[in-house]
C-alpha cells in the first residue's frame, strides 16, 4: 500500500484545467509565429520550429533550428498562468546551469541567453541536446501500464547496474563539490558570475501551491536567503504545517488522523528550532534515544557558511544517454539551490528510481530492497573518488552512516510533505525518543507522544482538530489573502 498522502483533488482538478488551456495557448499559430519572430530577432537568422514541442507539467519548450546553420537550440516558456513561480524558475535554473557549465566536468545545456522580453515574457534560450533515451529508460522495469512510475528492473545484472551506478556517481560529487556561503538559490550577477542571492524553490514549494493550494504568502518570500542550516530546517517544518493547514480536502481522515499529524509536526518543528535535526545521526547527537544505543562517529557538518548544490529534480530520468549508453548530458535544474551539507551527504532515493512513498507495496519494503541496491551504489561511489583528486569532498563513507542512522529518512521527510507523516512514525519518533507501546494502534499514535507538546500546542490541537473535521465536510477551494493566511500560519507557530 502506497504511504503518499493525498493531494487536494481539487486543486489538482483546477491544475489540469489550466494546464490544458495553457497548452492549447502555447500550441497556438500565432503563439508559434511569435516563437519564431523572437528567435530571428535574437539571433539575426531565418529560424523555425521543428515539430514535435515539448509540454512538460510546467514549461513548453520549442526546439528550434536554423536556415544553413548546424545551431540547435531550444526556447523554453513557463506555461501561461500555470506555473508557480514562473519566470523565477526559469531564470534561477539558467543561472545554474551555467554554473555549471564553467566550473564543473557535468555535460550541461549551454545557455545562449535568458532574461524577460516584452513579446513572449519570461524566456531561457538553452543548447538542444535532441531526442535521446534517459538512463532511466535504460534501467526500468517492463510496465504493463505506462502511466505507472517507473521503477528500477529486479532482472538488472549487477554488472550493469552498476555500470550506470557509477555515471550518477560522477554527476553526483561533480554538483557537491563547490561550497557557497549561503543557503539559497544561485542568480546571475555580471556575465559569467552568479551568487546565492534568491530564496531556495523547492519541488516540494511548487507542490503545495499547485497540489494543496497553499497560499505562497506563507512561504519563504523572495530574495530571502539563509545563513543557517538550523534556520532552513524550520522553514521545512513550517512547509508542513501549512499544507496541514491550508489543504483544504483529502488532508485528514478522521480526528485522530489529524491529532497524529498535528503532534509529528509540531514535535518535528521543535527539534528544528532547538537546532537538533542538524545534527542528528552525528557525533554530535546528544539527545536523541538512538545517540544513547549508538553514536556516530562522524562529525556534523558546519552549521553556517558552507552550503552545496541539491537538485531536487536529479536523478537518472535526467540523465540522457547516446547510442554507445554513455552520458550525453543532464538536464533539469529548476530545483536546484545551495542546501544543507546535510542533504548530500545522505544516500540517494533514487536508487529504485521510484519515491519510497510511492511503492506499490509500501515503504518498508521499498526500504528492503533498497538496501539490496546500496552496496552496489556505494562501492561505485567509492570507486569514482578513488579516481578524484586530493582534497576533493568525497560522500561515500558519510552515505553509508546516513541509511544506518536514519538521517537518511529525517531529510527525506524534510523536503516532502507528502511522505512526512508515514515516515516519521514509521522511522523517526522512536529514533527521536524511544520505544513505544506497540499495542497502541496507528491512528491512536499520537497519545504516546501528547505529554511531549508545550502547553501552548496542547491547547491548540482540539480546535485545529475542529477546524479540520468542519471543512472536510465542504469540497471548496479557498483563495486566501496573505494576512489572513499569514494570521492563520502564526496561531499555529509557537517560538
């Protein structure tokens, strides 16, 4: 049974209607003449479209190539009024991607030019790579349903799996080895120059706007950046508090459902303000119920001035193959920022290619048989530092102790909101405080854990629970103002 909790279906039912009516837009004659008049006026060429355009869930991209000219490029769009921070997206990934480009070995799209024109709006005009097979679709399994995830062959030889193992090793120490002085998104400054200058947009942030209809207002607002991990920790729990908050419908199922969400969050957030989710699992854990049976021997990361690039759209469907099945290039990093140290040092979902929440048969065993891939990813990984040179920031042996740890699971639950709850009390809480009576049925976990809020969170769980159990029973979706959300945010913050 899959662990993901629902969206809001409504807001997924608005999403896609405005996602047909965008593509309907973006495929439109005079949408593709004004397409190539812009092209032509740039590059001062006779240019066309060249068929099929690719619509993605939330930016259209028109490949484009040139009278007497081998130049291939595409322009990519937001989709009109689809997108959740549209041009902020498009122009922060450009940014990155030519970061990239200049002071890293990864094969990236070189970026021609981006920036806002007063005839097609928000614009990034990126190197066409063609179409090519993903390594993704080199790994999956046969799927009876292609709407279905994809998910990792179990008939893969081990020879192989590796063999693509270590091309993601390479990209994976490639993007973690610049260290940046603050925790945010990349922005280009001169030509050639880029500095963390934006707030962080996470895969996560997109998802509660479009899939829960949070309102952005209680987001991180723009241009805020971080100078602490422990800062960016809050913020992640602030996230799932709001989508508890603001999702209107499919939230909670019951009363009890809600308690047990409302106690894992505000017990989460705690750890986050007292500054021990960052550093949890490590030699420096002296408050956690697993530090007592088991410290780690490796040292926490800064807490402040050393932040490394996560991508939280990275994995091998954006990885793109050519014939001989070697790498050609990667693409996608709409969702990329300097994060945590934290965060790279973990070993990588992606493994089985399917989210953990997602698997057909449950997260443990999702868990199960990504243990059986590990040692495989691990020993590639160590092979690809063996090849680096000295003084390179090497992952291996600190991945090993995330999955025995669990910090593993706690920065997975961090960045999704969907599979928080499954995985914190399946994983987290008696990591965090010990054993619980485990004759105590699921929905009634939040009892074990009540006498642990503040007086403060006690009092407001019964009318949070009120709140809840009262718009469960309207299908609505509402449009809130930002002081009212941000009021509502608030009633349920205590610092």
């Amino acid at each position: 049974m899959r662990a993901r909790q629902n969206s809001d279906n409504d807001a997924w039912d608005r999403k896609d209607d405005g996602w047909d009516e965008a593509v309907r837009e973006a495929s439109s004659q005079s949408r593709y003449r004004q397409i190539t008049a812009f092209v032509e006026r740039v590059f001062e060429e006779c240019a066309m479209i060249v068929f099929p355009i690719y619509v993605g869930g939330s930016h259209v991209s028109y490949p484009i190539r040139f009278r007497g000219s081998p130049l291939r490029v595409v322009v990519r769009l937001p989709l009109t009024d689809q997108t959740t921070f549209a041009a902020e997206k498009l122009f922060l990934e450009a940014a990155t991607t030519e970061r990239l480009s200049r002071q890293s070995q990864l094969s990236v799209p070189r970026v021609y030019h981006y920036g806002m024109d007063p005839e097609v709006g928000a614009f990034s005009i990126i190197q066409d790579y063609g179409a090519r097979a993903s390594m993704c679709e080199l790994m999956w399994a046969q799927r009876p349903d292609e709407s279905e995830m994809p998910i990792l062959s179990s008939e893969i030889s081990e020879e192989r799996l590796k063999m693509f193992y270590l091309d993601m090793a390479r990209c994976v120490l490639q993007i973690a080895q610049p260290a940046f002085p603050l925790l945010g998104s990349l922005v280009g400054t001169t030509p050639g120059s880029c500095a963390v200058l934006a707030r962080p947009i996470t895969l996560n942030m997109s998802s509660m706007v479009q899939l829960s209809n949070v309102p952005e207002s209680v987001l991180p607002s723009p241009g805020s950046t971080y100078q602490s991990v422990d800062d960016w920790y809050v913020a992640l729990a602030d996230m799932h508090i709001a989508t508890l908050l603001f999702q209107h419908n499919e939230i909670v199922s019951s009363e009890d459902d809600c308690r047990c969400k409302y106690v894992a969050r505000q017990l989460f957030r705690r750890r986050a303000k007292q500054g021990q989710l960052s550093n949890f699992g490590f030699a420096e854990d002296d408050w956690s119920a697993r530090s007592v049976a088991d410290r780690s021997r490796f040292a926490m990361p800064p807490r402040s001035g050393s932040f490394r690039l996560w991508n939280d759209h990275f994995r091998p469907s954006t990885v793109l193959m050519n014939e001989s099945e070697m790498v050609h290039g990667v693409i996608d990093w709409e969702f990329t920022y300097a994060a945590p140290t934290h965060f790279v040092l973990d070993c990588p979902w992606w493994l089985l290619l399917e989210w953990p929440e997602e698997w057909k048969d449950g997260i443990e065993e999702w868990a199960h048989i990504y243990e059986t891939r590990l040692g495989i990813w691990l020993s590639a990984l160590e092979d690809v530092e063996g090849e680096m040179g000295p003084g390179s920031f090497h992952l291996s042996t600190y991945m090993r102790d995330s999955w025995k740890t669990g910090r593993f699971w706690l920065n997975y639950a961090a960045r999704n909101s969907w599979a928080f709850d499954s995985i914190y009390w399946k994983y987290l809480d008696e990591l965090f405080f010990g054993a619980r009576d485990h004759e105590v049925p699921h929905e009634k976990l939040w009892e074990t854990r009540l006498h642990l809020l503040t007086d403060e969170e006690r009092a407001a769980m019964e009318p949070l629970v009120q709140i809840k159990m009262a718009e469960s029973k309207e299908r609505t979706l509402i449009d809130w103002k930002d002081e009212e959300a941000k009021q509502r945010m608030s009633a349920f913050l205590f610092d």
